[in-house]
C-alpha cells in the first residue's frame, strides 16, 4: 500500500426534519478516516447508522453540511475524481428487458469507449463476475445474486482504482454471499482499493484489512477485525474423544457438550491445566485446545446494543 486513497475530515450532514422543516437532524457527525491504497475497508453499522449517507457524500450524490473528503488526491467536489472511482448502490435499479450484456454496453458509452472496446470490456467484465454465460439473458430473469454480480461489474466496467459498494452481500443466500466475497478477493489481488458498507459481521471478518463501526452517525471505533476481537480471552474450549464405554467424569469445571462423537467443554484459562489432567486421567484424546475469544459480531453488539455504550476500549481512534 502506498498513500491514502481516501481521506475524510469533519464530514458532517444534516438533514431538516419535521412538517416545517425547522428542526435539523445530524446524519453524520464530524467523520474522520483514512483508507489506504489497496486496503478492503469494512464500514459496519445498523440501519440508520449513516452508512449510505456517507457513501452518498462521497459520491457527490448529497453535499456535506461541513468537512471535505478527498479520494486519490482529489476532492469529491472535483468532477474528475469520478474517473477514479466505481460505486455499487444498496438497491441498483436496472431496466428488466435490458440482456447483461446490453446493460454494460450502456455504461460503458458514459466513459466514451468506441463500440469495438466496449464489446471486449464488457465481455471481460461479465467474464470476471462469472456472468459470461449469461450476457444474453434479460435481467427480469436474474436471481438476486446474479443481480448484485451485474451491480459489481457496472462499477468495475471502466477499471476504477477505488470501488465503492453500498451493502452488497444484503439480501443474498450463501452461495450469492460468496459468489460476492470471491469477487472482492480477486478486486483485492489487483490492488483496488474497496470501500463497502454492510451489517452482515461474518463477511467483515473475512474480507476486511480494517473496519469501522457507525451508530447513530459518530464512529465509534476503527481498528482490524483480529485486534478488536482480541481485547480478552474469555475461556478456553477444550474438544475431546471419550474412551468407548465410559462415561463422563462428573466434576469437570464446565459442561460438556456432545458434537457427533466429540465434546467439546469450555473452562476458565485458570482451570485449564487442571481440566487437561483430569481428562488425561479419564484416558480422554484431547483434540484441540483454543482460547475463546469475542466476535466481531459480540463487539458491535456492545457498541450498539445501548444508548450509553462507548464500546471503545481496545480500539484505535481515528
């Protein structure tokens, strides 16, 4: 990574609420951050937190209430600076009776390719999205994943250096979730630098270099997914084979669980050594020993799960 692709200072926006409209509501509250060339960038929060918002502004799609942001050295202010960028809304709408391949077609005419490299680019582009097969297939007919793949490859088509992607796992089942995260993986290994928002941890966990968590428009913490989830150890699970035929010592310090013919028994760090012995002398096999640690998911519950939650212990501030 080499200098920052995206810089946000005091990015703020406020919205006039009410029937007069005399009372504002703040969106987006005094955001700071940093994304570096080719880092994938997780922005977390709930609905309502201001994750779009914030996409919109940098977007240039809404203008800021206060702050500036600046994406690979131009601000968003600058029209130029959309050369520089591909941006995925949350719920893209595309025309039903347009094929994929027409769809691309369209797009690619905004960046005045002639017809015979916007043929090879949107063949390219459909290839890398694994689409190709489907190029001539209208889009009513699409599935939702496949919808979200034709999302990806419109903010791609022009290969931008910074791809922004407003909750693109939202809605998808399994295979559509990982037909995505393989898409973000590859855009990775090129260099691009990817900027998503979304609520869906497990997929944070995976992907991200960083994240950062946003409630109620403030973010509250930034930091990578392992440092987070590595502020505590909460015990340690212990996964054993029983010897056939014998049953379970009773007076072990935590409660055995069965999975299939292992169980699996978490204890305290403090017991575990006692634990090990016991089991030992029970002529148990002792499989797996790993600490037990919180979640992504257990660290933005307790960031957001109150309104007196401050959540940043542990955490580095932008």
């Amino acid at each position: 990574m080499s200098g920052a692709a995206i810089e946000i200072l005091g990015l703020t926006k406020d919205y006039p609420v009410g029937f007069w409209h005399k009372r504002m509501r703040r969106s987006l509250d005094n955001l700071t951050l940093q994304i570096d060339e080719g880092e994938v960038f997780g922005f977390l929060g709930p609905n309502g937190a201001g994750k779009t918002t914030t996409l919109k502004l940098l977007m240039g799609l809404i203008f800021p209430t206060a702050g500036m942001a600046r994406i690979r050295g131009r601000s968003i202010e600058d029209i130029r600076m959309h050369r520089e960028i591909g941006y995925m809304p949350e719920q893209p709408y595309f025309y039903d009776y347009l094929t994929a391949g027409e769809l691309l077609d369209y797009y690619a005419q905004f960046s005045g390719y002639p017809p015979a490299e916007r043929r090879e680019r949107v063949a390219k582009t459909l290839n890398r999205v694994g689409l190709a097969e489907a190029a001539d297939l209208q889009l009513r007919k699409f599935s939702k994943g496949m919808l979200q793949r034709v999302g990806i490859a419109q903010a791609i088509l022009h290969d931008p250096q910074v791809i922004f992607l407003d909750e693109p796992m939202s809605g998808l089942d399994p295979v559509g979730r990982r037909e995505v995260r393989d898409i973000i993986l590859d855009l990775k290994k090129q260099g691009r630098t990817i900027f998503f928002s979304t609520h869906i941890l497990s997929d944070a966990e995976m992907l991200c270099d960083r994240v950062g968590v946003l409630h109620r428009g403030k973010l509250q913490g930034v930091g990578a997914p392992e440092e987070i989830v590595s502020i505590e150890v909460l015990g340690m699970e212990i996964l054993f084979e029983a010897r056939e035929g014998r049953a379970l010592p009773s007076n072990l310090p935590g409660r055995a669980t069965k999975i299939g013919e292992r169980y699996r028994v978490e204890v305290q760090e403090a017991e575990l050594y006692a634990t090990l012995e016991q089991l030992r002398g029970y002529d148990a096999r002792i499989l797996s020993v790993l600490p037990v640690r919180p979640t992504l998911e257990d660290y933005f519950l307790q960031l957001v799960g109150g309104p007196d939650a401050s959540g940043t212990a542990g955490v580095n501030r932008p």
